[in-house]
C-alpha cells in the first residue's frame, strides 16, 4: 500500500464503512426518486476495498498525474462511486442529496466533466474497457507504474466493444490493466443467463489470454486477496470475476430484478435501512 | 501542382508532426496501408497502435490515451470510423476528448470498391455532436495546415475527412487557411454587382465547382467559388455575404445532401431569414460502382453539372 491511499483501515472498519454506504445509497436513490439501487449494492464492496486498500489517489488532487485510475465503465452504478468518493474526501457527504438534481455534480450517470474524481464519463455500456486499455497504454509509453482499473457490469458484457478490448489489451502486454466484472446475474429484462448466457465467462477471458481470478465479491478478505494477486501479473492483463448479488444487504432487493433501476419509496428505504444497520 | 489525394498529404504530416511532438500516437484498424500512417508506423513504432478490424475498440482506446495526456490520431475509412458513431458520441464528443478522427475513402470519388466503401453520411452524424469539429480539406495545402492545427493547437475532438482521390492544387502558394471560415477560392475577372452564383464546395468536388465557374465565366456569367474547409462549427457569416450579392446559391459535395454541407447552408441562411436560393448539389441515394470520374458525372458532381445548377431555373 501507498502512503497516499491515507486509509489505514482493517476489515472490519472496511465492513462498518461498506455498511454505512449502502445507507447513503438507499438515501440518496430515495431523494432522487430514480437511480440503480441493485447494481450499487453489488459493486459496493468492490470499490470499498480498492478505495480504501489499493487505489492510489488523493481526494484532494483528482488530477494527481501519478493517481491509478478506476473507471465505473457500468455507470449506473455511480450512487456506489458517489457514496465512496464523499466517504473518501472527495466531496462533502451532504452532497449526495443533490444526486440527479438540476446543476448537480452527480449526474444520473458518472460525468468526468462534471465531477473532479470521474475519471471517463460512462453510461453508454461496453467503452469502458477500451478507454481503460488507452489509459494503460499511455502509462507503458510513459514508463509509469499507475494502474487502471475498470469495473464491468457481467450483462454489459454482452457488448460486442467489450470483447474487442479483451482481445487487444493482451496483444500489448498491459499487465497494469485490471478488469473487475461484477458478476451479479442481474440485467433489466432478467437473468443474465437467460438474456443472454455468458458462462463459462471465467473460461472464456482464459481463453482470451488473460489472467483470471474468481471471488465472492461480498467478502471483504477475499477482495483484498484477488486485488494483491492482480498487482502480481506480469505481462498479461488480469480479470477479476466477482460473484455478486443484486441488491445485497436488502432482503427484498436481493436478487429481485424489479430493484435494478427503481428508486425505493420512503417505507422502502426506512426499511431496507434498518435491513442493512442491522446487518451481519 | 502538387496532385495529392488529402490521404497522402495527411501521411507526411503525420511523419512531420510525429519528429517532434512525442505525444503523438496514431491508432489504425487493418487499413494503414489505405489511410496513409505506414510512414508515421516505420518512423515511430512504439507510438503505433494497430488495433484489428475492430473500430469501436479503437475509438475507446484513443479516448483513453487522450486522457492521459497523448494526442491520438485514429484512421480507418470514414464510412467504418463513423459507423460507429455511439462509441464516438460518448467516448470522443460527450468526454470532450482530445482524439483526432480521420476518415479517408470520402465519397463516390473512391470509385469502383461501391457504395459499402464509401463514406457518404460521415458528415452528417459527426456535425450532430457537441464539441466535433469537422474539417475538409479541398487539397494538399489545406489538407497539410488542417492536420497541424488539430494536433498542435486545437484541443477537443476533431473529425477530418479525406479523399482516396488526387487533388489539384486550388490554393495558391503562400495561401493560409483559417480554422471556422470558408474562403474564397476563385474569382470572375470582373466582380459584378450581383454574382449568378456562389458556388460553396468541400472535400473531393472543389476543383469541380472551380472549372465550372471557369466555364461560366466564358460564357460571361459571373460565378465565384468558396470552399469550405471546416463543415462544424459552420461560418454561417459568409453564406450571409454570399447571400446578400448572390442570385443564388450552390453547394457541392461528395456526401449526401441531407446533414452534410447542403444542409449547412441551408440552415445558417434560414436561421438569419436571407432570401436566397440554395441548390443542393451532392448524393441523394447510395453510390455505386465506376471510375471516380463517371461517378461524379453520373451523380451530379463533374463540372458541367455544375454549371447547369448555376444557371437552371428554380421550381
């Protein structure tokens, strides 16, 4: 760890901050009265750990020329990023109010123009690999040791552009390229598996020529390690498969498709609140 | 006379840039060969990214190695750069990245490859997005300033359009181009009060619209012609000089009328309420397969079709 990623954090203040962020994201899906409360309660843990164990940043300087960089290629996920970006120091946690409202920093979707911190500006699935493979690009021509990390939804997946940036990003060795794809089950018009199948995806980005781990995506340790092993790849760029579950923390969100792009209600949100604060 | 195709004048000044700015990084898709970089890629290897029959991804990668600090060139034919006109409306226009575009193979003037080859509404998309420009050049002097101005002194998202055919020289030595404005290429001997018409070209057809005015002004009408360098943003200040000592006047492009440079002049004269005739002279329907020059006599683009549509009456 870098001195600059300031947090010194052990697991179980990591669990106790990953559990107050998911309050922020019921709240501030609740006051915007629209957003993506499934996909930002599976990704959670997956940013909390890199946030506050391996992301080498500064709050204060969003444009620190030597920062890794993380892009939420699955951009309705943002209330997560927004959640650990206040959390972080980035912005006032007040702010997460303005979520979605008129001349708010927090668009709808992450918008880097907009936001200090938003390092490429997502919603439009299936770029944000890409983009990540010329951020590392750029780094091996400059012979820096910043990483980028790019967080893939598993139905965005079935983007074509997706599988483009697989195939290249081995092609020039981008062993500073992480991919994250939060494997939740989950897309708007139901399963995966049933939209459209991805399995065996482990096997397939091997096949594709890259290094690959599979992790429960909720437990905290298991995280931790997955990251430590990709810092570890030489010469090939490495993916992280996280079995994650849609809507968890939430009883009634978790796997319930209905949850992944509708706003809870305030009974919804009082209850899905004491869900998570009571919590494991 | 310099008789270059905008393709190979963008090439050398890839290799001339290149030399010294470092940042530089060119990004092809299986057509170095047809878009000119090969020089630029023996020149500078570890600068050249090819990236595979696989456009969508380059655009992405070009957005990312602009944010970090690159000037990236990314080619491919217009017609498969633009298709993928999604990954460019997000990563290049919408993050504002500082990627430069460049479509080759414009137009009918590819000739015998057919319409599949040809980019015939690259404009029209890419003049529909914030923060694009879109450059044209007419030949080789234009076509060598336009490319140093996109990668040495403008910031933003650029897309440049260029022609598989060889240019005559239409600018004179010396000649400077100005980004934003349309400027006139050639003028009657004698200026009259009213001009017949303004010819306003772009890309393949400007030497077309030059001979036709040569040919009017024989049989003594009086016809300038101004090209039209940069189709976005669009210099809407000259067709209103244009319009106001003009009976009429005459767009020519090797693009579909409809969102190109037709369009263009169509709006910035009805937005300022000028009463002016606009013929629109361009594709109407896909291309096909010919010689670059019996495809431009069939659709409307050689010179005494130029002449017709300066002089026809309006219905």
């Amino acid at each position: 760890m870098t001195p600059a990623t300031g947090a010194t954090a052990d697991l179980k203040e990591l669990k106790d901050l990953a559990r107050t962020m998911r309050v922020d994201i019921i709240r501030m899906i609740e006051a915007a009265g629209s957003g993506h409360p499934g996909g930002s309660l599976s990704v959670i843990d997956l940013l909390t750990v890199l946030y506050w164990r391996f992301l080498r940043h500064d709050p204060k300087k969003p444009d620190w020329e030597e920062r890794d960089r993380l892009i939420l290629s699955k951009g309705h996920a943002c209330p997560a990023l927004y959640a650990v970006m206040a959390r972080r120091g980035y912005f006032p946690v007040e702010a997460l109010k303005t979520l979605r409202k008129l001349d708010s920093p927090l668009q709808g979707h992450p918008d880097r123009l907009r936001l200090p911190g938003i390092e490429f500006s997502t919603g439009s699935l299936g770029q944000g690999l890409s983009v990540g493979l010329g951020m590392a690009l750029a780094a091996k021509l400059d012979k820096k040791d910043w990483r980028t990390y790019v967080i893939l939804g598993d139905g965005e997946l079935q983007e074509g552009q997706c599988w483009e940036a697989f195939m290249a990003a081995p092609k020039f060795g981008l062993d500073n390229l992480v991919a994250i794809v939060d494997h939740n089950g989950g897309q708007i018009d139901g399963p995966v598996k049933e939209v459209m199948d991805l399995e065996p995806l482990a096997d397939k980005l091997r096949a594709f020529n890259w290094e690959v781990q599979v992790v429960d995506g909720h437990d905290l340790a298991a995280i931790e390690k997955a990251y430590l092993g990709a810092r570890l790849a030489k010469g090939r760029p490495h993916a992280i498969v996280a079995k994650t579950v849609k809507g968890e923390g939430v009883s009634f969100m978790e796997n319930n498709i209905a949850w992944h792009g509708s706003a809870p209600k305030k009974e919804d949100a009082d209850r899905a609140v004491q869900e998570i604060l009571n919590g494991k | 006379m310099a008789n270059k195709a905008t393709r190979e004048s963008f090439g050398e000044m890839l290799v001339e840039l290149g030399a010294k700015n470092e940042n530089l990084v060119v990004l092809d898709a299986d057509l170095s060969k047809s878009t000119m970089t090969q020089a630029f890629k023996k020149k500078h290897p570890e600068r050249h990214f090819e990236l595979g029959i696989a456009e969508q991804n380059m655009v992405g990668a070009a957005a990312g190695l602009a944010l970090s600090g690159k000037v990236p060139v990314l080619t491919s034919f217009a017609c498969f750069v633009v298709g993928r006109l999604e990954p460019i409306r997000v990563s290049a226009a919408y993050n504002r990245t500082n990627v430069k575009i460049v479509g080759t193979h414009a137009g009918i003037g590819i000739g015998e490859d057919g319409t599949s080859q040809m980019g015939l509404e690259d404009v029209a998309a890419m003049r529909a997005l914030p923060h694009m420009t879109v450059l044209q050049p007419g030949d080789d002097a234009e076509a060598r300033q336009q490319v140093r101005w996109m990668i040495e002194e403008h910031v933003g998202p650029v897309y440049l359009r260029l022609t598989r055919q060889k240019m005559p020289d239409v600018h004179a030595d010396g000649w400077t181009w100005e980004p934003g404005k349309i400027d006139v290429i050639w003028e009657p001997a004698k200026k009259p009060a009213k001009y017949q018409a303004t010819l306003i070209a772009s890309g393949g057809p400007v030497p077309c619209a030059v001979e036709a005015a040569q040919e009017l002004e024989k049989k003594g009408f009086a016809v300038r012609v101004a090209d039209a360098g940069t189709l976005a943003p669009f210099d809407g200040a000259a067709v209103a000089r244009f319009a106001k000592d003009s009976q009429r006047l005459v767009s020519v492009e090797d693009h579909n009328v409809n969102g190109g440079l037709g369009s263009a002049v169509c709006e910035a004269a009805a937005e300022r309420g000028l009463a002016v005739p606009v013929v629109r002279v361009g594709l109407r329907d896909f291309g096909e397969s010919a010689s670059p020059a019996e495809l431009y006599d069939k659709y409307g683009l050689s010179a005494p079709h130029l002449v017709e549509a300066c002089l026809k009456n309006l219905d």
